[in-house]
C-alpha cells in the first residue's frame, strides 16, 4: 500500500485521453471548462474530513482482517481461496460498472447532500478527465474505502467472536468478500492510473498491459462521448460482455419507460455549461 501512497503527487506530469464527442467539437475540454471549474469549487472540508476518516478506518480494517485471514490459512483450501479471489474481482468490476453507470446516467449535482457529494465527482469526470490525476490519495480513494467500512467492520468482528471450526467453514466466503472489498476500495485508485500517462511504477504498468487491472487504451472508449459505455473501471473485463449483451441500454430503457426521465440529462447540462 505504501508505494500506492507515493505513487500519488505525480498528476501535474499526468495526461489523459481528450474525450472525442461527435457533435461537441466547439466545447473546450479541461481544467479551464466553466463547469469542472465550478464543479471543482464545490469540494468542501466536511467533505474532505469525512474522506480522510474513511480512509484511516479502511486501511486499518484491512490489515486487520489480512492478519487473520493468513492466521487461520489452511492448504485444503487453494482452490476455493484461488476461486473465491476470482469471483471477487468479477463482482468488484460489475458493481464498478453498475455505480458508475448510475452515477453518470441518473441523478443530478443539484440533489441535496448527495449531489454534491456523490455526483458531482462523475460529472467532473467527464468534462475535466486530468483532474483525477491531480487529486490526491484521500481524494481519490475516500468515497470508495467509505463504502466498504462496513463490511470489513463486519468480518472483522466475526475474527474475534467465531470459534476456530467455525472460521473454517466460512473460509473460503471471507476470501470471495475480501477480494471483493480490496478490489472495490482500490477501483477508483485503479482508474487514475488509468488516466495517468508518466510516472506510472512500473509494476503499475505490468498490471495494465497485462489487462490484470484497468488498461488506458480500454478506458479510453468510455471518455467517447456521450459516455454510454465500458462503465466497468476496476479490470474492465466485464465491459466487453455487458457491451455485446446490451446490458446498459436494456437497463436504462427499462428506467426510462417507468420513470420516463432520460439517461445522462444532468451530465449533458454540465458538459455544454458556458457554452
Ligand atoms: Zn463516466
Ligand atoms: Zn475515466
């Protein structure tokens, strides 16, 4: 984790893939585009403070249920734990896909508490994709540890009160849902990386030409506008199923027809602003 940490400060050398948009060649994209300005003025302390203490509370769950998990290791259980691994980080890159999809395509930064602080990220996003590369690791990493606090608490907590025989059973689970929780909590860290284009690690890069986590050239289709595609960001490799199955279309068809509001409406009001 620790050279995740000093991976961070490297943004002002950071690029990243200009979004295309077929229809929007006038509007200027980046730091200087009224809207990610004031998009980006938004970010308050509160939200800063509630930020820094998720991330202390979810690296700290973390390495505590990481000891334990080695404590209580058992050989006959290689397979289920290479199994479980596998079916976290699937689960990991779906539930990416699903929160960022419905972050994108629904909703607005005009929504009390929620807008400001949930939505408005996403929709700087898209219209200053560099400002990732400059936020730094509690910015980056803060809402994403927050969400998987709680489950963490909770298998944290089963550590302490289930008797040895009891642990065994449930072993191979806390493997699924541990690799469920590192991945999820390292997506959005996962993402910058993907928008970084210097001074990457180079184990960083290894991961990304490997496709082990998100590459730049995949991630890449998604900043095509109006950004209605390849929502899955932590190895992407749900993105090229869901985008032959139809997945995202079905479901915001499905939306539209009971709530009769229009997928990326709010997104598409921030991208013109000042134009
Ligand atoms: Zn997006
Ligand atoms: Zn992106």
């Amino acid at each position: 984790m620790a050279s995740m940490v000093t991976e961070n400060g490297r943004g002002a050398a950071a690029q990243t893939a200009q979004p295309q948009g077929p229809s929007r060649g006038a509007v200027r994209w980046g730091p200087q585009h009224a809207g990610a300005r004031e998009l980006a003025s938004l970010y308050s302390p509160g939200k800063r403070c509630q930020e820094w203490i998720s991330v202390i509370l979810c690296f700290s769950l973390m390495a505590f249920n990481f000891i334990h998990l080695l404590a209580n290791f058992h050989l006959g259980h290689v397979w289920y734990i290479q199994l479980g691994i596998v079916a976290g980080i699937l689960t990991a890159d779906f539930v990416s896909g699903l929160v960022h999809w419905g972050a994108d395509t629904w909703g607005s930064v005009d929504l009390p508490i929620f807008g400001k602080a949930f939505i408005r990220p996403f929709r700087e996003h898209h219209i200053d994709p560099t400002a990732i590369t400059r936020h730094d690791f509690i910015e980056t990493n803060g809402d994403n540890c927050m969400l998987t606090i709680f489950p963490l608490a909770n298998m944290a907590f089963s550590f302490l009160t289930l008797s040895p025989a009891e642990i065994y059973h449930v072993y191979p689970l806390y493997c699924y849902l541990y690799a469920l929780g590192i991945f999820v909590t390292l997506t959005n860290q996962i993402h910058k990386w993907s928008h970084t284009y210097f001074g990457l690690p180079r184990w960083v890069v290894f991961l990304q030409d490997w496709h082990i986590i998100l590459p730049r050239k995949h991630h890449r289709i998604h900043h095509v506008s109006p950004h209605e595609t390849y929502f899955c960001i932590t190895t992407g490799w749900l993105n090229y199923p869901l985008e032959k199955l139809g997945f995202w279309r079905t479901l915001e068809d499905l939306i539209t027809s009971m709530t009769g509001e229009k997928p990326r409406a709010d997104d598409l009001k921030w991208a013109t602003k000042g134009h």
